[in-house]
C-alpha cells in the first residue's frame, strides 16, 4: 500500500474553455461566485456543528435541548455583542470603505463623523 | 441528499465533503424548482411584450428569444447561478478523489476475473473532447495527470450523480435502466450473444446491462482511459462481465458483423458534424444482419416552441456541449440512411424513466429521450 505522501498529486480545479460573462460588470459575476461559495461553506459548518451537537448528546455530556434554553449570562452577552458588531464590520468593510472616500472627497458639511 | 450505493471503487468522503456535495445538490433541486420556472413569467411578461411592441412580431425562433432574453436580468442572475452550481459540483468532489487517489489507482490495478481493460496509449483524443472540458469537469474524461490515473472516473461518479439531483438513480445507472427497459419492450424476443456500448464512460449503463443479462458478451468504448480505468474496475467491484477498450467509436477494431446490439447512451452530442456519420457508418459496419443499433440522446430543436427551446439549449452556451446546438438540427433518420440502413429499418423512438426497474425520487417521468433506432 503506498504512502498517500509519497504519490501526492495535484488535480486540476478550473475546466478548460471559455467562461461566458453574465453581467456588464464582470466583477458582478466574482462576487455572485463568492457568495454562493460562501452560502455552500456555511451550510458546511452548519452540518458540522449539527453532527458535534448530536455526538455531544449521544454521549451523554449534555441534552441539545440545553442549547435551545440556554441562558445568556450578561457578560457572554456583551461578549456577543462586541464580536457580532466587528464581525458586521468587517463583512461590510467595503461599504464603509466607499463612504471613508466620499467623507474625504467632499465638504462633508452633509455628514458628520463620529471620529 | 440520498448517497450512491457504495462499491469497492466509490471515493469515500468524510463530514465536510459529503457535506459540502449535499448543499450542491440541494442549491441545484432549488435553482431547477423554484429559481429557474420565473424564466416563464420573466420572458412573457416582460421580455415578449417589449420585443414584439420594437419589431411589431413575436420571436420566431429560439436563437431570436436568445439574443433578447440573455439580457434580461433573471435570466442573467439565473443562468450565472446555474454556472456557478455546476462549477461548484466539481469542487465538491474533488476533493475527496484526490486524497484517496493513490489507492484509488492501486484497487484500479488488480486484473479482473470477469471483464477485462485494453488501453491503447496510441489513440489520438478527438478534438471535440480536448477544445474544451466537457460539463465543466476540470481535466475532462480523457487526461492523465498520473500513471494509472482514474481521477476523472472517480470524479465523474459522484459528479454525474450530483448533476441529476439524483436522477441517476442510487447505482448510477437510470440510463442504462431506461434502454434496457426498453429494449425488451421494443424487441422482447431479440436474442444477444455480443453488444457494445460506445462512448461509455465509467460503463453506467453497459455495467447495469451486463447485470441483467450475464449470458451476453459486453464490449464498452471510450477515448478516455482515466474513466476507462476506473469503469473496469468498478465493473468488476459490482460483479459484472464487460470488456472495456480505449477505441473511438468512429473507427473501431472490432470485426464487421460481430454484435447483436450497439448501444450509445447520450454520447452524439459530444462529438461532432463529422464524427457522428461516422459512428453511424461504423455502427452499421459492425452489425450482424438484423442486429440493432440503438442511441440515445438528447431532444432536438424540432417541435419545442421558442422559448422552451433557448432554455433547452442553455448547457450549449454555459457548460461547454458545443456540438449540440448542431445536433439540435439534425436529420437523424438521413444519418441512417446514409450509414446503409433502409428506409423501413430506421425507427426514431423515444424513452423515459418510466422504463426503469428502480424508480428514483427525483426521476422525472414526464422527460424523454429520442433514440435513433437502425435495424441492419
């Protein structure tokens, strides 16, 4: 049996032949594919946090049920909170990056900046 | 989604991968049921009404709605999704193959006790399968990135399956379910002692025939040896008896009048103008008299109103099946006659999944498949 090392190979991932454009701008149709791959990587870890959920609670540790009716402490909560904020952010970066520029560009006597 | 039945060369996949082919599946039964019916109200609503007050007429034929409707925005968003799930489909099997590959190819290696594989690392690959990856499989059907390589089979297993939302049936066979259904329905008394399957890829159907009957003689053909390797070796992992070569179905070495049946299960469409006639030519070159030549295909343009047509039609442009937009208009029955079969022999026939032995949840009894029937 060889060592799955030893023969290691690379097999190709991009089909050979011309990739029709679907929209004016082609960096519509990079994003499109962005974000379908990323709804596909979600639901992975969806399945993946389902299958630790359902082995945690063969074994014993403790019931699902225990998820569904937890209680958020108040410092988990405010935990929470700061990370789905900053996670907000950084998904929405570009966003903000766009509105940065203009706030530069401009009088901005039309927006006021908290910073 | 429901998985194959495993088999002794089936790639395995562990938590993420299994995860990741299921949501392709899922994302696909979604597109094709509910994204992809507002093509319908998007054309007559608004793509039909605009046309026809510009030019005072409607479309009047498929490549008309084509021109307008490829700009219309759902059919856009629609059809780049679509592009992007069948791209999706390859990533999410690869890599599974790639990891198990050295094994893979090890398993692939024992000899058979009931078939057997003949490659010819002579065979020049016909430039219709090396223009451009077929379905968008990357490395297509015929490229060894390996010695002994059988990636592209492993792949196209899980992949096809995928594909079909699971159409294919749990064995990966409803193809070869549907001719063989039929068959004996169209010529039950037809007695087979030799019958090659062209273009058979990892041998779906063959395999699936060569079950049902193990009296019969099974020769199958492919250019590709990657899933020539791997259909071998799968054969013989379920059991059945075939005897798979690396030839091209345009120009065998097989002896004149030596099968009873020659099969083609949705092979004409990936090949082209020319090499079709010649697979007709060589089908009947090949065929005991009154033996029966039987292949199976994709609908043609003839009789599909304009809009279903350009929707048929949407793998030509997006998931490199360049030769059907040709096929779509071709004489079939010319094709025979012209191979040497009589006018009286020649039998353009239709089948569906309500041939199959095993009906699959997903089986669509309401498509059908033209199969070009020539009798010598």
């Amino acid at each position: 049996m060889p060592n799955d090392d030893q023969k290691k190979i690379k097999l190709p991932r991009t089909a050979k032949g011309k990739k029709p454009q679907y929209f004016s701008d082609p960096t519509v149709d990079k994003l499109l594919s962005m974000v379908l791959t990323l709804m596909g990587e979600l639901s992975v870890t969806r399945d993946r946090l389902d299958t630790v959920e359902r082995l945690i609670e063969k074994h014993g540790l403790f019931k699902v049920d225990d998820i569904e009716h937890y209680e958020i402490p108040d410092d988990v909560n405010q935990v929470r909170t700061e990370r789905r904020s900053a996670y907000i952010a950084r998904v929405l970066k570009c966003v903000q990056d766009e509105l940065d520029a203009l706030q530069d560009q401009g009088s901005g006597k039309n927006v006021e900046m908290d910073d | 989604m429901i998985p194959l039945e495993p088999h002794d060369m089936l790639a395995e996949r562990v938590h993420d991968e299994e995860s990741r082919q299921s949501f392709v599946n899922d994302f696909r039964i979604h597109l094709a049921s509910k994204v992809f019916p507002g093509n319908f109200p998007s054309y007559y609503k608004r793509v039909l009404p605009t046309f026809v007050k510009e030019k005072g007429r409607e479309p009047k034929d498929r490549h008309e709605v084509r021109r307008v409707m490829t700009h219309d925005p759902y059919y856009s968003f629609w059809s780049a999704m679509q592009r992007s799930s069948q791209e999706m489909i390859w990533d999410s099997v690869i890599d599974s193959v790639e990891r198990q590959l050295p094994n893979l190819i090890d398993k692939a290696k024992q000899p058979g006790t009931k078939g057997s594989l003949t490659l010819d690392p002579n065979l020049e690959t016909p430039k219709y399968h090396t223009a451009a990856d077929i379905h968008l499989q990357p490395g297509a059907y015929h490229s060894d990135q390996i010695d002994g390589d059988v990636a592209a089979g492993a792949m196209y297993d899980w992949g096809t399956y995928i594909y079909s939302m699971g159409g294919l049936g749990t064995g990966n066979n409803a193809l070869g379910q549907i001719t063989h259904g039929f068959f004996k329905n169209e010529f039950p008394d037809k007695k087979l002692d030799r019958v090659l399957d062209m273009g058979c890829t990892i041998g779906g159907s063959v395999t699936y025939w060569a079950q049902q009957m193990p009296e019969t003689e099974f020769h199958a053909i492919d250019v590709g040896a990657p899933v020539l390797r791997y259909g071998h070796a799968r054969a013989e992992a379920l059991g059945a008896a075939v005897h798979f070569s690396q030839q091209n179905a345009e120009k065998t070495n097989f002896e004149d009048e030596s099968f009873d049946l020659i099969t083609s299960h949705i092979l004409l469409h990936e090949t082209s103008r020319t090499a079709i006639q010649n697979i007709f030519d060589e089908s009947y070159r090949l065929l005991k008299p009154g033996g029966i030549m039987m292949h199976m295909d994709l609908p043609q343009a003839h009789g599909q109103p304009p809009l279903e047509g350009f929707l048929f039609e949407w793998e030509i442009y997006n998931n490199n099946e360049h030769f059907f937009a040709q096929l779509r208009d071709m004489d079939m029955p010319e094709l025979c006659r012209k191979a040497g079969f009589k006018d009286e022999n020649i039998h353009p026939k239709a089948a569906g999944a309500f041939w199959m032995e095993d009906q699959t949840p997903y089986a669509d009894d309401s498509f059908e498949f033209p199969i070009t029937i020539g009798i010598k």
